[in-house]
C-alpha cells in the first residue's frame, strides 16, 4: 500500500512527512557540524607540526592545505557515489558490511566508535579554546571548564531535547559568514591588525622534508572529518533524497575547502606562529579585525558551532551502537531506549570515555587532534575500499571511472591514516591503535556469545509444542501472618503441589513449637517442612533442599515487603534479595519474588482481600 492518493497525488500525513526532512540548506546545518567546526583546529595541527622546522617551514602550510583540499574533492565526488549507490545511508560499517565482510566491518564500527568519542573531546577541548583564547584569564582553568560542558552536553541529551535542523541554520550560518568575513578582510590588509608575539623557538629545528609534510598533511588531515555525515543520512532528505544529498554533500565539499584555503593564506600572510594559550583560528581573526566586536563575535561563533558538533556525537553514537547491538555485536542493552525515547546507555557510555580523554590530555586541543584522524581516516578507508568492491560485483555502464575514484580515495586515505598513526605513536597514537583491535576483539566475543546463547534457545528454529508440566511450588515462611497468606495464595496459581518451606535453629525450641503450633491451627492446604540448621543459616539450608526436590518443575515463590517510604528499606535484612540470588547461581529452578506493598492502615472491606493490611502477629524483623 502506499500514501498516494487516487489521482497520484500525496496523501497530506505524506506531504507534511516530506516537510519535516531536510532541505539542501537544513542538511548542510545540521550534518556538516562536525566538518565545518574543523576549520578550528585543523589548520592548527598544520602549523604546529610545520613550526618545528622553523619559520621558513611555515610557508608550507597553503601548499598543504592545497594539498588536503585536493583529498577533500576526491573524497567529496567519492561520497556522491556513496549516497548514489546506497540511498539508505551509506556509512562505513554498513558499506563494509555489505561488501567487505563481518569482520572488517567490525573495524568500521570500532573506528568509528572512536570517531564519535574523539569527536565529542577535540570538539569541547577546541571550543573552550577559543574561550579561553578570548578570555585569557580562564586558561589555567581548561580541564574544568571541558568538563563542564561535557556535563551540560549530555545532561541535555539524557533528557531527550531533540533540536531541529532549523534552529542549526543559524549559528553555522553565522559561524560560516564569520569565516568569509576574516579571510574576505584579512586579504585586503597589508598588515595584520594585532599579532600575537610568540615565545622562543622550542626544540632544535629541522630540515623540511618529506617526513615533515606528510606529517603536516596527515595532522591537517584531521579538517576532513564530517564529510561523510551527509551520506549516512540519506533517508533525511527530502525527495528526490539522493539529488538533494548530492547537492549537500559538495556544497560542504567546497564551502570547507574555502575556508581551509583561505584561513592557509592568511596564515601565511600574517606571518602567524603558533601561541601558548592562543588558538590560530583566534590569531587570524585577531589579524583581520583587531581586538573589537567582530573579534568577539567569531570567537563566540566557534565555541557554539564546536559545541553543536559535540552534540552531534551523541546523536550518531548511540544510534551506531543501536545497531551494532541489533547485530549481536555490542550487549543489547545498548539497543534499549529510555522513557524520553534517548539510547541512555550509548549517551553514557560516549560521555564516560570522552572525560577519560579529556581527564588524560587536560583538555589539551593539540594532543586530542592527532588522535582524531588516525580513526577517522580507517573509517575513509574501509569505506572507500567497499565501494570499490560494490563497483566490481555489480558493473553498472561507467562503473571503472567510479571504482577508480574510490581506489583512489581509499589509498589516499590509508596512507593518511598510516603516516599519522606511525608519526604520533609515541606521542599518543599508540591509545589509538591499541584501542581498535581490543574493541573488534572485544564485539568478536559479545557476537559468539550471542551465537551460543541463540543456539540454545533454538531462535532460528520452530520449538515442540507447549505442553503442562507438574509443577511443585516451594515458598520459604518465617511466621504465620498475612505475608505468608499472600504468599500461598499466589503459591496455588502457580502450581498444583505448594510445600511451605520453613528453617528452625535447634537452639529456639520453643520458637519452632509456637510456629507448628500456629500452623496447624491456621491448617492451610500447603505441607510444611521444617530445615534445622545448627549454624542459624538461612539461604543455605533451602538451597540444599532445593536441589533434592528431584520435580522437573519447580518454583520458588519468595514473599518480601515493600516499605510505604523508601527510607524503610534500611530496616529490612534483604534475605529476599539474597536467597533469590544464591538460587539462580547454584540451581535451575524459577524464581519468583512477590513484593507485599505496605500502606495506610485500611478498614477490611469484603471481597477486597487483597488490598486489606494486617499487623504481623509478633515484633519479628521485616521480611
């Protein structure tokens, strides 16, 4: 059936569907979050490396910047072809998946696993650079500060408040509209406005060679993340979907090339070198517009985009995980949504290992960016290289074009993501290169376990027809009182056989009498078994009687009180909670806890049993 109406036109729950999916315009705010904010620290990462060397190394950060925007093209028409051929959202791990096979895309989502996380910390960690570069009073308190945002983050997303594409529009158009404004400026001025005096040169400088730039490339590198955003997300646009996401994809394409190229020229213009305390981005804007409003205002616009591209983390983590759990990959709680409809254990999960990052580096930028593109270039790779094999298989007219351009892209990309890992190493990379195969390891063992869970349960095959069983039902009792009562009561809907099961001390004789006393006056229709333990245990004795009951079917109904108040619950001894896991350990029978919820006091209405609350007969402890 589908939503057209008899004239072929759309039915209007179709039309007002299609109005919620984004636009060109919403696609490019809301997806390219991650790519545009790059522009903050990637062509940082350039100079940093390349100011070893010297100021005379400096004057190669455009050509390397030049050099990235070439591999932002390829990837750009390479991602096209991704949203072309898989119009279902076209990530790495379903790409490899789909053409690569199980385990490889077990490291697609293990890379991308740590894209997200590093996502959320270079993002906070570079945002409050910004800050701090405005504000230079609040640099010693960096780490504080990162983490305050990582709490304000995910407390907002632990509530659920979802924002629209809408509402992104405007600070990615402002912050895009900062950056034109900058370099448009930067571009007409001699000199720079204000330049930030830098401190002696640190180290021993190096000769500018091959090593050196592709390091410099592979740090810059880390501007392309984001890019294939909009390509997993396909099924968000509106029709025609994969048109519009074309569309999107190379405006993002040329709009981040733009500016990398632009910020690279003022750069070198300005003569800027790398600050303690001060970001790039912060000197080149300080170089164009001084010290005044506009300077503030793209400082500001930084930290609120950074801050959006953090968010966005916790959007796309927890949905990956959601599917890698659906896969039998991650535990299936991760697949489970909260009352306000979040994934609450991604979100934590995705905070918990952002502040661990954040703890580790001091909110250090510089550190966190290195280790950013070495996952996200195996994420560029696999995918690519899946591409290529999807071009294989299905031979399309004009697919060798197409393969070639993603061959291409997966060798750039791989060589990226080998240059950065092998320079960073020592320097961190190891967290990175270690933390992938323990994770690929790590969903390998959940996905076998999974197996041999559903083998037992048979999930793949039809089971044999239900059919009753005699069922014995066991209920441990300490008095005769309206507990008990409940207790038997539900006893005799369980099974057809109810056997009281009760633990005397031999030392209490006169407790065990009074109780069989009582018992035989109430007379219920339950046999009672008496357990003497010399040792006044509890739980042991009914477990050893449990596994001699020799039924094959057989429950263990467990009465317990559930205080009117919670501060209550200090004053029960828990045997419940304790007797209920000692028997799900140690035998195979059902276990059943009945919870007898203590209230006001109420008038005996008859026929209303269930609802009347009784004194206990003795000053025993509660249940």
């Amino acid at each position: 059936m589908t939503r057209d109406g008899a004239d072929g036109s759309r039915a209007p729950g179709a039309h007002r569907e299609e109005r919620d999916r984004l636009s060109v315009t919403g696609g490019l705010a809301a997806l390219s979050l991650d790519a545009m904010s790059s522009v903050a620290y990637g062509p940082e990462a350039i100079v940093i490396v390349l100011a070893a060397a010297g100021g005379t190394a400096l004057g190669y950060t455009l050509p390397v910047t030049l050099a990235i925007a070439g591999l932002l093209a390829v990837l750009t028409i390479s991602y096209r072809q991704v949203i072309a051929a898989f119009p279902q959202g076209g990530g790495a791990y379903g790409v490899s998946r789909a053409y690569l096979g199980r385990r490889t895309s077990l490291v697609a989502g293990a890379s991308l696993i740590v894209d997200y996380v590093l996502n959320v910390a270079v993002s906070i960690a570079a945002g409050v650079a910004a800050l701090t570069s405005a504000f230079p009073a609040l640099h010693p308190y960096t780490p504080g500060l990162c983490l305050a945002v990582l709490v304000a983050i995910t407390a907002v997303n632990l509530r659920g408040i979802a924002h629209s594409a809408r509402l992104l529009i405007a600070p990615t158009v402002v912050f895009v509209l900062s950056i034109v404004a900058v370099i448009v400026v930067g571009l007409f001025r001699d000199h720079p406005v204000v330049v930030a005096h830098a401190g002696a040169q640190a180290g021993t400088l190096r000769t500018v060679g091959t090593l050196l730039l592709l390091r410099a490339f592979a740090n810059g590198c880390a501007a392309l993340t984001g890019v294939e955003a909009i390509a997993n997300a396909v099924p968000s646009f509106r029709r025609p979907r994969v048109r519009r996401a074309q569309r999107a994809e190379v405006a993002l394409g040329a709009t981040l090339g733009l500016m990398l190229i632009g910020i690279a020229t003022l750069i070198g213009r300005f003569h800027i070198r790398p600050v303690r305390g001060v970001t790039i981005l912060s000197q080149v804007t300080a170089g164009s517009f001084g010290h005044g409003v506009g300077y503030y205002v793209v400082q500001f616009a930084t930290v609120l985009l950074l801050a959006l591209a953090a968010n966005t983390s916790f959007g796309g983590m927890p949905v990956l995980a959601r599917l890698l759990a659906k896969d039998n990959n991650l535990p299936h709680l991760f697949a489970l949504r909260a009352e306000r409809q979040v994934h609450r254990y991604g979100i934590l999960f995705l905070a918990g290992t952002a502040a661990l990052l954040l703890i580790g580096t001091a909110g250090d930028m510089n550190t966190l960016v290195p280790l950013f593109a070495i996952g996200v270039f195996v994420g560029f790779t696999l995918s690519q290289a899946g591409m290529v094999r999807h071009w294989w298989l299905d031979r399309p007219r004009g697919w060798r074009p197409r393969a070639a351009l993603n061959g291409l892209g997966a060798l750039l990309t791989g060589i990226a993501a080998v240059v950065v890992a092998a320079t960073k190493f020592t320097e961190g990379g190891w967290l990175i290169v270690v933390a992938l195969p323990l994770i690929v390891l790590l969903m390998s063992r959940v996905h076998r376990a999974y197996g041999r869970i559903g083998e037992r349960l048979e999930l793949n095959r039809t089971p044999a027809r239900p059919r009753r069983r005699r069922a014995v039902v066991l209920v441990p009792v300490e008095g005769v009182d309206r507990l008990t009562y409940e207790a038997l009561s539900a006893a005799f809907s369980l099974g057809e056989r109810v056997v009281a099961v009760h633990v005397a001390h031999p030392d209490e004789p006169e407790d065990t009498m009074r109780f069989v006393e009582a018992w035989h006056r109430w007379a219920p229709d339950a046999d009672l078994v008496l357990l003497n333990d010399p040792h006044r245990r509890l739980v042991e004795p009914i477990v050893e009687y449990v596994r001699g009951v020799g039924e094959p079917h057989v429950f263990v109904l467990i009465p317990e009180v559930e205080p009117a108040h919670v501060w209550q619950r200090v004053l029960q001894n828990q045997r419940g909670a304790v007797l209920a896991h000692a028997l799900r350990r140690d035998t195979d029978v059902v276990v059943c806890r009945l919870r007898f919820r203590l209230g006001p006091r109420q008038t005996h209405v008859p026929g209303d049993e269930a609802r009347q609350i009784v004194r206990m007969p003795d000053a025993r402890t509660p249940h």
